[in-house]
C-alpha cells in the first residue's frame, strides 16, 4: 500500500525491493515509469493536479530525498527509509548487465549521456547502453524514434523536473521501452561532473547539504525545505481534526 505524503502516493519499498520490482518491469510486456520526488517536486506536485496525478500515476514512487522521509515521519505514516534515484538507478545497471537487458540515456547537456555510458560500460562488463542523446531538444519526435529504433528496454529520462516526468508519462508509450526511469541530474554523476556526498554524509542525511556547499546556486530551491517539513505538521493537525 502507497502512503500520502502530502498529496503524493510513495511506495513503502527498500533499494533491494525497488530494484526487484525495477527489473520485472523492464522484463514485462508493457509500459511503466518510475518517478523519484524530493520535496522540491512534491511541493510542485501541491500547486499542479495534473503533475500530482502524473507522479500518482508511476508504476513505482520512490521517496529520493531525506526531507519527504521527515515529512512521513512527521505524518505518522513512517517509510521504511530514502531510495535515492541514483541507488536505484545504479542497482538497475547492475541488474541489466547480467540480463543482457537495453538501456538508452537520455537527457544533459550535449555529450554527457555519452560520456556517462562509457563509464557504466567501464564499470559493468556486459552492459548495454543502445542509445544516447542530450535532453535540450525542442521536437520530441526524433527522440521517441531513436529509442524506438534502439529497441531500448529501459530508458534513463534526465531531464529534470517537471520536464522528465511529463516526458515519460506524454511520450513513454510510444517509444516502445518498458521501463523509464525520471532521475535528474544523474547523468551528469554517472559522467563524472558533479561528484556525489560521501557515504557517510549519505548514511547521515546530509547529502543535499553537501550538494548545497558544492552547488550554492541551488539555496534558492533548498531553502524552501524546512517549510515543507512545517507544512508537514500543519497537514497531520488538519489530518488529526478531521
Ligand atoms: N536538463 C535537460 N534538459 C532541460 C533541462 C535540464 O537535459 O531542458 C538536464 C540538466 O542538464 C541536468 C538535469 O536535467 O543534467 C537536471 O538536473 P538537476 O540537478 O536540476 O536535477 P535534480 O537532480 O535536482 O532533479
């Protein structure tokens, strides 16, 4: 069962049973995305129903930043722990490279998807990257007809958001791939341009400071991040009166 944080539905799920389900999807017949909110797109999810219903409508939710884990705490609906995109994201790779299955990067600037997957092919032997192509395009049409025409099982959408999630859920269908996966910024970690926190500012929940310290454009976005946590418990009172 998913669990309302704040509008948005998140799946109750460990990195190892994210990936589990991950790898049954791609391996399905159908069409499936994945999204992965931080506070940041659940704060846009509360202002737009049709982004709300876009993120509501993924196959899974995975709660990526620490600030939504606070918040389900808060709510008294607990999630078991963060799944970052990137973890899922890497745990799939893995998986892939031992199914033979077909994954296409899309998204970044010119260059970056390509550099991304070399270092993924370097990393796991027997991986295949089917595809690639930069995420500033104005015409969609040409991207959905290169994934097509690589038979891509899975596709990396890193557009950012709200782009990507529209992406996956408006053009996903027609590219014939059974799994997308909405992931930011990732390519641009995987390629070896923006460096993740070290595992231990991980095990701590101090990833989106170290982010904030070697990325300080970004305060204007984070600062509205102990809001969310307030209007978290502004939302249990009104949930605890009703
Ligand atoms: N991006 C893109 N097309 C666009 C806008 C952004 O491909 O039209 C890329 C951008 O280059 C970056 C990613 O999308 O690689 C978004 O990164 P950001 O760090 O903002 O995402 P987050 O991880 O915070 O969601």
């Amino acid at each position: 069962m998913r669990k309302d944080i704040m509008g948005v539905t998140f799946d109750d799920v460990t990195l190892a049973e994210a990936a589990a389900a991950g790898e049954t999807l791609a391996a399905g017949p159908g069409f499936a995305y994945v999204v992965t909110p931080n506070p940041e797109i659940v704060n846009l999810a509360r202002r737009a129903e049709d982004y709300r219903q876009v993120l509501n409508g993924a196959a899974l939710v995975l709660p990526d930043g620490i600030g939504v884990v606070h918040a389900a705490r808060i709510l008294g609906t607990p999630l078991q722990g963060r799944v970052p995109g990137i973890d899922f994201a890497t745990a799939l790779v893995a998986r892939l490279a031992q199914s033979g299955g077909r994954l296409f990067l899309l998204g970044a600037k010119p260059g970056v998807a390509e550099q991304a997957g070399e270092n993924l092919r370097r990393q796991y032997p027997g991986l295949t990257i089917c595809g690639t192509h930069h995420g500033y395009f104005q015409d969609s049409g040409p991207v959905v007809q290169a994934i097509r025409a690589a038979r891509a099982d899975v596709v990396f959408v890193c557009l950012g958001a709200p782009k990507q999630e529209y992406w996956m859920a408006q053009q996903g269908p027609a590219t014939g791939a059974h799994l997308m996966v909405g992931l930011g910024g990732v390519l641009d970690v995987y390629a070896g341009n923006v460096k993740r926190a070290p595992a231990l500012w991980q095990k701590l929940g101090l990833e989106w400071c170290y982010r904030l310290l070697h990325q300080p454009s970004r305060i204007g976005r984070m600062a509205k991040l102990p809001l969310f946590l307030v209007e978290a418990a502004g939302e249990k009172r009104k949930r605890g009166r009703a």
